[in-house]
C-alpha cells in the first residue's frame, strides 16, 4: 500500500475511532488492525483472526441478516455496509457500522475482501435521543386544540397533529401533501406560493386561508404561523407550525368593514360637501365632494388644522359660525363667499361629540343667476336699442358709430369698436367706429393705431376672425401684443370679441370693453352675438344697396361707352365712363406694343374727367408688370412709393392703383385698363368685379380691331396659296373662291359664288354628306374625293375641312383647302400594282395569293361553301430551260397561263408562286369533284404543241387538288396541295392527285 494512503488511514483510526481488516478468499489468510479489536474491548495480545469472529460478536437480531451481506459481498461482489448492536468481549452493549467492499485480481475474479469497522455508538444514543424528544413533542402537540404540524428543511409536511384530523376528518399522508386537499380551492395557488417563498428564503411564514371544517361541513379561516429551526451551524433544519380558527373574528371584522364602508359610501355618495373637525380643529374626515369643492385633497388635510390650511377664514363670519356651534352645541347656517376659489357656498354646522360636522355646497350658480337676470336685462335693451338704430341709419359708417355709442348709454360698458377686414385678409383688420368713456377726459388711443395686423395671431381680435366664434377676453393681462397697450391705456382690463358673420364669410369684429375682469360677460355672449349678427346682416344689407347703385350707374355708363362706334373715340368714352363710374380720378386703356425691353401705349387717358395725350411707357418697374402674373391688380395704398420706376404716379398724386389685364380669345395679354385714386382704397370687391365688365369690353375692341386688319392681311395671303381655298354655308352654297380655286377648277369666282358645291362639281353625294357630317361633329374632316372640271375632266383632290363657328359658338361654314392629287394617285395605283403582280405574267405573286386565301377562307367558313386549291408546275420545264435558253422558257410561261385562263372561271383566282410554280382558288364548288372536272380541263389544255419562236414544244403539268376543312391554317392548306403535286408527279406527270 502507498505511503500516503497509510498515513490517511492511520489518521482516520485515530479521528473515527475505525479498525480496518482484510481476508485473502482465496488462502483464507485474516488480518486486522489493533483498533479493530480495541473497539470490541478485546484484551491487548488479542486480534480477530477470522471474519466470523467479527459475526459472532453481533447480538442475535443483526447477526442473520449480516451473513447474508456478506455472502452477497463474496459471491456477488455487493458492497457491505451496514450498522449492527453488538456485545463487545467485556459485555459491554455498542452500536458497529461495518464495510466491506470485495477486491478483484487481474482477470475480475473476487480474490478477497478489504473491510473496516466503526463504533458509532454515540451518534446512535443522540438518534434515540431526538425520537424521544420528537415522541413527546408529538404528544404535546395531540394534547392542544390548534392544529401543530412540522416540515423538514425542504418544506415537506412530515407530521401533523391529531386536532387536523379531528378537524378536518382528513389524515396526512406519506408524501406530506394531502393537507393541501383541506384548503379552499381558492386559497391553494396563493397559499403555496408563499410557503414557496418561504422555504426558499428562510423566514417566517404567516398567511390566513381557510380549512376545511368536517362539523360544519364548510372552509373556516384560520391564522396560520411557521417559523424556521437551524442547528448549531445555522442550517434550517425544520419547520414548526400552528394554524389558529379565526373565522367567527373574520366574519365579524369583514360585518364591522362592510358597514364602515357603506357609511363611508353614503357620505362619498352625497352631493354636498362633508367634513368632521376635531375639538382642536383639526380634519379628521372630508368626502369626496368636500374635496371638489375645497380643491384639496383630502389626505393632505386629514390632522391638519383648518385654520392653518385656509388662514383666509379667519375673522370671517365663517370661523365665528363654527366656534359658535362648539361652544353653544347649537347648529349653525350661513351663507359664505370663499375669494381665492371664488365661489358662494351654503354651509351648515353641526356640533357633535368629537368636534363639529360641516355639509355645505356650491351656490354660486344661483348667486350668478341672480346677477346674469340683472344683466340680461340690460342686454335685452341694449340689443332692443341697436336694432332699431339698424333701421335708420342709411349708410354703414353712421350705423357703425351708433352702435359704439349705444354700447356706451345702455350696455353699461366702458368701451366699444368696430374692426372691419379689408377685401385683402392679407392687410389686417381696420378700426371702422368706436367709442371709449375714457374719450371725455381727452384720451383716444385708438385714433393713432386704426390697423391690426393679420401677423398678430394672438390677437383676440384675429382668432375671433379666423374661427368665427365668440373670443372672451378675461384679463388683458394674458396678452402680450402691441395692440393690447392701446386697449389698457383706457383702464380696460377684459371684454368680448364677436365675429361679424355674414352668410359666406366673415366682415370684421364687433367687440366690448370693462374696467374689471369680465366673468360677467360669459353669460352675455348669447344675447351679444344675435346683436353682432343683426349687425353684420345690416353692414351686408347696406353695402348691398350701394353695390347695387353703383353696379346700375356702371352699365349706364358701360352702355354709354359701347354707343361709340369705334377706335380713338370709343376707347376714350370708356376710359371715361369707368372712372365716373368706379369714382376714380384717372382711367386709362393701353395697348401693349411688340418692342424690346416691353413698352405699352395708352390708346385712351383721362384724368379727372379730361382726355390727356396719350403717352407710351415701360411697362417694367410699373404695376401693369404685377398683371403678367395675373389677370388683377390691387394696390390699396401708397402706390408711388412702391413704384419709383413710373414717375407719372406721383405726378397724379396717386395713392391707389386697381388695373386689369386685356387678354384675347386665345388667352395672350394684349393690353391694360386700370384706375387710379387719390385715396386708400379698403373694399375693391366692387371695383374690380366692374373692372372686369369694362376689361372684357375693352378687350374685345381689341381683338376686333386686330382681327380685322390680320383678315385684310389673310384676305391677300389666300390668293396667293398654291392651294385651292374654298369656303361654303351650311347649305353647301360657295361663299370664298380664291384664284387658286379657278386655276384649279376653271369656274371664276363670279360663276362659283352661291352655287352648290356637289352641283357644281359633281360631288358624290354620299361622300360628300359623310364628310359634311364628319366636320360637324368632329370640328375637322381631312379625306379625299373625285371632283369634276369646269371641262368635264376628272380629278382627286386631298381635302381638309375646318368647322367655322360664330362669335356664339354655333356652327357658320366650312373653310376647305383642296390639293390635286390626281398624279399622285396615278403614280400609286401602278406601284401597288407593281408590288402585288408578277412582272413576266401579270398574275398576282406570292404575297398578293396568300391575302386573297386568307381571305377565301373566311368566305368559306362563314358561307359554309367547298373552297379547293390547285397547286401545279410545268412538267419538265428545266429541261426546256437548259436545251433553249431562258428566253424561250419565258415565252412557254406565258402561253402556259394563256391556256390555263383559256380553261378557268373568270372568277377563280391564278397566282404564279415563283418559277414554274402556279396556284388556282376554287371559290364555291357545288361539290368536291368539281376541283377534279377543272383539274382535268388544265391537263387537257395542254394536250396541243406549243409552238414557240419556230419550236414545237409538248408541255404537260401535274396537279395537286387540296380542299379547306374549317379547321385548316393557311399554311397547312398550301402544303397538302403542294405535296399533293409531287405525287401527281410520281404518278407519271400529266395528272392530278389529292
């Protein structure tokens, strides 16, 4: 044996008290240690010998069951291990483990056995020891009502007492697990999730859920407690547990929390406020309404002295109510107006044993009510009075003005203006009328700023204009813009913004002024926005009247300025009724002339009533450029100014400019027309729908006058083309006859003009009356056609046709240009010709056979008629080539189709294929055999000698006959045919086969 494992073992002797021994099986050779025989008190000169002297040691009750280890360790090579009571040499009573483990020699046999032996007496007594101590905790545990249970380190039940049976009527089983059959279903996952959690932890476990009670047949609660055992190492090493009935204290507490709770819900419930005080003031209890109303939350008042939480009640005839009731146990009640909440509230005080109880609630909607009838009524008469000042007044700034003051007199409020848009969104809101208390003592800040700026979005005066709902305004201190300074030098703190809505947009705000903050006027709103829209309906009603004269002033005098006849001075009557009747102090009308850098001459100028020279001048850097842009051009205020480059503008003393684009019927600028004033200019709606009315007139003049001179240009132009130009009536009857026309057709234009065209050139009255159609309905009709000379000759002409309409659109005449095309379609006919026939024969080719089969074939299927296809060739006919030359095989080609035509319907159809090879259509047999009776005439045909340039030539032909099923290709006809041939051929020539 190694050294080191010699020196372990003599340390394991002296540390366990282990004698070792050993027997060879094999030599029956035993040997043992001196601590073997010490641990069973055998004298010093005394050793085992043999391994049953170690067996008989053994009291009585091990030693059978210990002999028949050892036979299973040297037969079967079984590891022995196994504690034994045994009586040592001095009788003395011990507790042996004993080991034997078998060794094996080189080939596996077991040779022998290695043992050891160990007193473990002590640990066996301290076994015994805790089983005693476990017996009589086991019945102590039985002795007790509640239910005691235990459970090893890993939470396993290992014991429980009999009061859980008793209680239950349930016994625990081996495994431990049964008591988890007593609990209620519902508490299970949660029960075993805790005592989970427990175990895994270490600590204490505590949980109530409820057990089954056999007596009263149902799931009782119960407290349950475990706590955790450890041993001296601290290692948990058991559980201890008891479970305690509390159901009859459970059901009492839920009865005691449920009324609490339905006291608490019918407080909770309560529309009025609620809250307890103690007798030293302090909140002990505050319902949910109690928190609406206070705005506090309730947890953070509870302990907390009422007088330090709302220090604004002391002094007030609130806190004297409340130690009121205390002191005289009397109620209280009393009606209190709260500043930082702003609210009036009804409140009463009840004492009661701890403090006194307080119900109150909101009022100030009835106190508002009260105060909202006071003011509606002053309302009421300020809308009875503005609406009767809607009936008198006859123009817009009196009604205006009147409105602001009646504001002032009856509405009780401080200030009032009107803010009207200009037809621009884009320049803001202008101040129209408007009225201040503040005015009498000599301060008006609004007639220095009369604009607001459709850039200040917060403006409540801008969001009232864009939404088109009322804006209230309750403390101008929330707003920062410019214009507000304006409002607060007046002292006005709050108001109302009203949008002044007519029925398609909205013309401006009507707003109202207070010196103080403007809750009140919430409850106007109503009755100031009728107001505001009797108003807008009136600035509507009048600015319509007035549109309405000014409009019946513009026709008279558009009607004046359209009874000149025409030119200089119909320009310069328009020029001057547009101004009379646009009030402006200059009118003009140019003309935009065909120059580089672009200049425009005036061909009208009149200013203030008087004609001026008329003048040119660049229209770049003038405010006719903007109209390349757009048709209209507004320019409300400061004109020269923005215009440096035209000069002319301050020379007038012109501040607005309103000019209109002259466009002509196909959309090109040809010229301006536009106005000037010496003033602002805020509503142009009306100037520039007129405008329109005298533009379109002026710009019809224009085109007028450009049209007629481009027609004498035309006029000149037409007898020049090299073309016939034709125009007629609807009637057909010759209204133009240029002197290409009489070249072409040899009528003058005195014998043309008025007659009928298919009359007089014999038109084909069907084409003619497809065509006439065709350009009514499509605008244009280009196409050809036969005419007639004068001299009776024929001739095709390509003609365009072009639909002329009136001023209204209504169709007028047909403008005609007409080409001789007569070579030209000469010259075509005889290349189609060329291109689809054979040049030696005159038979149709190839290309030209295949249309007409395809053709044919469609002829047949949709007739349900024979078609038959003849394919054959010249018998032999390379030897003629070869023995006479190709002249000769030419001339036999020809006499060859002269005799197949001889023979042949003049409706069947020939086509030479190329060489020598040729093809027949058959259209409509009466019957198959009839491709045979032809076939046999073709083979007859060529019975005579062809005589040929001196020659004597015999000359025969095979034939192949194909006939068309529906199903056919056209190839695949063509080849059946083909291949039909040869075997006419194979046949012996001068025959024909299928």
């Amino acid at each position: 044996m190694p050294q080191g494992k010699i020196v372990l073992m003599d340390l394991a002797r002296e540390l366990g008290q282990l004698g070792d021994w050993a027997v060879d099986l094999r030599s029956g050779h035993f040997t043992s240690s001196r601590e073997a025989a010490a641990i069973l008190d055998m004298p010093h000169d005394c050793e085992l010998s043999s391994w049953d002297a170690i067996a008989r040691f053994c009291t009585d009750d091990y030693r059978g069951r210990l002999s028949g280890s050892w036979q299973e360790c040297i037969h079967n090579g079984a590891l022995l291990n196994m504690a034994v009571e045994a009586l040592t040499h001095s009788g003395r009573r011990i507790w042996l483990r004993i080991v034997a483990r078998p060794l094996l020699d080189e080939a596996g046999e077991i040779s022998g056995v290695q043992g050891a032996l160990q007193d473990i007496t002590p640990s066996k007594l301290a076994e015994r020891k805790l089983l005693d101590s476990e017996q009589e905790f086991r019945r102590f545990a039985d002795s007790m009502p509640h239910v005691i249970w235990t459970a090893t380190a890993d939470g396993c039940l290992d014991y429980v007492n009999d009061a859980y049976t008793r209680y239950t009527g349930l016994a625990l089983d081996k495994t431990g697990e049964s008591w988890i059959s007593a609990l209620h279903p519902e508490d299970v996952e949660r029960c075993l999730e805790e005592w989970q959690r427990a175990v895994e932890n270490g600590t204490s476990f505590a949980i109530e859920y409820r057990i089954f009670n056999q007596a009263l047949g149902m799931h009782c609660w119960h407290a349950v407690r475990a706590e955790p055992v450890r041993d001296a190492q601290g290692t948990l090493s058991k559980w201890y547990g008891i479970a305690t009935d509390i159901h009859d204290h459970k059901i009492l507490s839920e009865k005691f929390t449920q009324l609490g709770a339905r006291l608490n819900a019918t407080f909770e419930s309560m529309s009025e406020g609620f809250y307890i005080l103690s007798r030293d003031w302090k909140f002990t209890y505050l319902n949910t309404a109690a928190e609406y109303f206070l705005q506090r939350n309730g947890s953070g008042l509870l302990g907390k002295v009422v007088w330090e939480e709302f220090p604004l009640i002391a002094g007030t005839p609130l806190e004297n109510a409340l130690k009121t009731a205390a002191d005289s146990l009397m109620p209280s009640r009393l009606e209190y107006f709260y500043p930082p909440l702003e609210c009036w509230f009804s409140v009463n005080i009840h004492p009661n044993d701890e403090g006194v109880s307080v119900f109150f609630q909101d009022i100030s909607e009835q106190k508002a009510a009260a105060l909202s009838l006071e003011r509606t009524s002053r309302a009421l008469r300020l809308l009875s009075s503005c609406n009767s000042a809607l009936i008198r007044c006859e123009s817009e700034d009196a009604l205006l003005d009147e409105i602001c003051r009646i504001a002032l007199e009856n509405g009780g409020y401080q200030a009032a203006f009107v803010a009207l848009q200009d037809d621009s969104p884009a320049n803001g809101l202008r101040l129209a009328a408007h009225a201040c208390t503040a005015i009498e003592s000599g301060i008006d800040p609004f007639q220095e700023h009369r604009n607001i700026s459709s850039s200040e979005d917060c403006c409540p005066l801008q969001q009232a204009m864009r939404c088109g709902q009322p804006v209230l305004v309750e403390d101008l201190a929330d707003y920062t813009a410019s214009w507000r300074l304006h409002i607060k030098q007046c002292g006005l703190v709050s108001g109302v913004c009203l949008p002044l809505r007519d029925r398609r947009k909205t013309l401006g705000v009507l707003t109202f002024w207070l010196r103080e903050k403007g809750a009140t006027l919430q409850a106007d709103i109503t009755l100031l926005t009728e107001l505001a829209d009797n108003l807008a309906y009136g600035i509507a009603s009048l600015r319509a009247e007035e549109r309405h004269r000014q409009e019946q002033n513009a026709i008279v005098k558009l009607a004046a300025s359209t009874s000149a006849s025409s030119g200089r001075a119909f320009f310069e009557q328009l020029a001057r009724n547009m101004g009379e009747a646009l009030g402006a102090h200059a009118s003009f009308v140019a003309r935009i002339l065909p120059e580089t850098p672009p200049r425009a001459r005036t061909l009208a100028a009149v200013v203030d009533g008087q004609n001026i020279e008329n003048f040119d001048y660049l229209i770049k850097g003038s405010p006719c450029e903007q109209l390349a842009h757009g048709a209209l051009c507004i320019v409300p205020d400061d004109v020269a100014r923005r215009f440096p480059a035209s000069p002319s503008l301050a020379a007038l003393g012109a501040r607005a400019y309103v000019g209109h684009r002259l466009d002509n019927a196909t959309g090109e600028p040809v010229g301006f027309l536009f106005v000037l004033y010496r003033r602002h200019l805020s509503r142009t709606n009306f100037i520039t729908s007129t405008l329109k009315i005298f533009a379109d007139r002026a710009a019809a003049e224009l085109e007028r006058e450009q049209t007629q001179a481009r027609l004498r240009d035309q006029a000149s132009l037409l007898d020049k083309a090299h073309d016939a130009i034709i125009v007629h009536d609807l009637d057909h009857r010759i209204s133009f006859w240029n002197r290409s026309a009489q070249r072409l057709y040899g009528w003058t234009d005195r014998e043309a003009l008025g007659h009928s065209i298919p009359g007089l050139m014999s038109h084909d009255d069907a084409d003619f009356r497809r065509a006439f159609e065709q350009a009514l309905e499509n605008g244009e009709w280009v196409g050809e056609y036969l005419c007639r000379r004068k001299d009776g000759s024929a001739l095709t002409v390509e003609a365009s046709w072009t639909l002329v309409r009136d001023q209204y659109g209504a169709p007028q005449s047909i403008f005609t240009i007409e080409t001789d095309i007569s070579a030209r379609k000469k010259m075509e006919k005889e290349l189609l010709h060329q291109a689809r026939h054979d040049i030696l024969t005159g038979l149709p080719n190839r290309a030209y056979f295949y249309e007409q089969l395809e053709q044919a074939m469609k002829r047949s299927r949709r007739r349900d008629s024979w078609l038959g296809l003849l394919y054959f060739d010249i018998d032999k006919f390379k030897q003629i080539n070869d023995n006479h030359g190709h002249d000769i095989g030419d001339e036999v080609i020809r006499t060859f189709v002269e005799r197949i035509r001889s023979a042949v319907r003049e409706a069947d159809f020939m086509s030479r294929l190329g060489g020598d090879e040729f093809v027949l259509l058959l259209e409509d047999l009466s019957a198959p055999e009839c491709a045979e009776i032809i076939a046999a005439k073709l083979t007859a045909a060529m019975q005579a000698e062809f005589v040929v340039k001196g020659l004597h030539l015999q000359v025969s032909t095979s034939i192949g006959i194909a006939l068309y099923k529906p199903d056919m290709s056209v190839d695949e006809l063509v080849r059946q045919a083909d291949q039909a041939m040869y075997r006419a051929k194979h046949a012996g020539r001068n025959c024909f086969r299928y």
